[in-house]
C-alpha cells in the first residue's frame, strides 16, 4: 500500500536555461517572486515539474514522459483528471516519501488506489505545503467523442491555479476556452492545452488568453498542432508573453 502522502510568481523577468538530468535534457524557466525563484521544468506534454521555496511539485506526472526512479521526490503531487496520459500510479509511486501531499479529483481515486490523496473538486480552494491552490473546471464544449460525450465531461477534470509568492500559475489541464477560464484575473503564467481533437485549437486558445491576459503563456500538450499559428494569432497583443517550450 502506498504510503500516506502529506505551488507561484512580481516584475515578470522569465530566464531560459537548460538544465540537464540524470535521465533527458529538459528545458528550464527562472520567475522571480516575493518569495524566491520558481523553476518551471517542462516535462512534456502535459507534464511539468517546478521548484519552489524548497519544495518538489510534480504535475500530471507520466514515465513515458520521464524516467521518475531517477527524480526528485516530490512534496507535492497534482493530478488534473483520469486519462492515462495525465494519471499514472506508478510514477507517483516512484515520486511518493513520507509526508508527500496529493491533489487529485474523485474519478482518479476511482480508477486507482491513490491512499491519502486529497480529493479537490471544480471550485475549491485548499492551502497545502503552504501553497494556496484553486480547483479550476477544465472541460469540452465543442469536442465530442460522439454526439452529447465530450472528451473531458464538465465536473470531471480540474485545472489548478497555484500562488507562489505573488504569482499566479495556472496549469489549465484538458479543457477547452470555458467561460470560467476566461473569467480568471491576476493570471501571471498559463499552461493552455493545444491539440485536436481533444482540447482547443490555436484560435480557442488566443481566445482564451485575449480574455484573461495571462502576462507569460506557455501551449502545452500540444501534439503536432503548429505552435507558430498561436504566436501569428497573438503578434498584436504584446502584453502577453507567448513562450513555446518542448511540450508535445
């Protein structure tokens, strides 16, 4: 059984360095905040890890993304929904020690046994290992499986706003540009997903963003979809930040 498992940005200056791991070379951003640096490891594809005060934050942590015997134990865990290329037990597991805290939603912990998680659903707000994290509904209107089964069914599936210091980062999980979404305010970095069929088109997300003026945006999860149609799309709106990292 596993054992009982015990995140965010001032003056926006974002550094790019590389770092290299034991395991792959991984591409590497620096924010300043209040309260130190935070590192944004870009993983791949919907995963992500930052360093923070201290602390390990590992998002939507998948092996066939990375090798996680040979990473960082984590302080703090958070899982956006369901689907294999977003929850894998294994590399939790792998990334688990004593006192490691676990935010995940109801339809993870009905698909595997994640003992001692914390279940956050859309709307919540919780404070753990220090940081404050809201619970964000991440969903399909328009993509559908088949007609009325969206890909990600509304309630099921969070995005997560975490406070390091005073920044804000919002990794938005799969969803589409929801009008929860384009309501958020004080948003200083965004993960916005970017792939067909299954999340937003580059269109969906310079909507997205035009509406919450995210100051550094980072697609994501976004497979073969031309990331340069997304820098063209927002070329005239120069406060926000588009930052393409390798995030396939």
């Amino acid at each position: 059984m596993m054992r009982k498992f015990g995140v965010l940005i001032g003056t926006m200056a974002i550094g790019m360095v590389f770092i290299t791991a034991a395991f792959s070379d991984f591409e590497e951003d620096i924010i300043p905040t209040s309260q130190g640096d935070l590192k944004i490891t870009c993983i791949g594809h919907g995963t992500l890890m930052f360093t923070f005060d201290g602390k390990i934050i590992h998002i939507d942590p998948v092996f066939r993304y990375a090798d996680y015997t040979k990473m960082m134990k984590a302080d703090l865990i958070l899982v956006t929904h369901e689907h294999g290329d977003h929850l894998d037990e294994v590399a939790i597991q792998d990334l688990t020690k004593e006192g490691t805290a676990i935010i995940c939603t109801k339809k993870c912990m009905e698909q595997v046994n994640i003992e001692g998680s914390i279940i956050m659903k859309n709307g919540d707000t919780q404070t753990v290992q220090g940081i404050k994290i809201e619970a964000v509904p991440a969903y399909n209107i328009k993509h559908m499986r088949s007609e009325n089964s969206p890909f990600h069914p509304r309630g099921a599936g969070n995005g997560y706003i975490l406070a390091f210091g005073d920044k804000r980062v919002y990794v938005a999980g799969d969803t589409e540009n929801t009008p929860e979404m384009k309501a958020l305010k004080n948003i200083d970095v965004a993960f916005l997903p970017m792939n067909l069929p299954y999340t937003m088109t580059p269109e969906m997300v310079a909507d997205a963003a035009r509406a919450f003026k995210p100051k550094v945006l980072y697609p994501y999860h976004f497979g073969n979809t031309d990331t340069s149609q997304l820098v063209e799309l927002l070329k005239d709106t120069p406060d926000i930040d588009v930052r393409i990292r390798n995030l396939k």
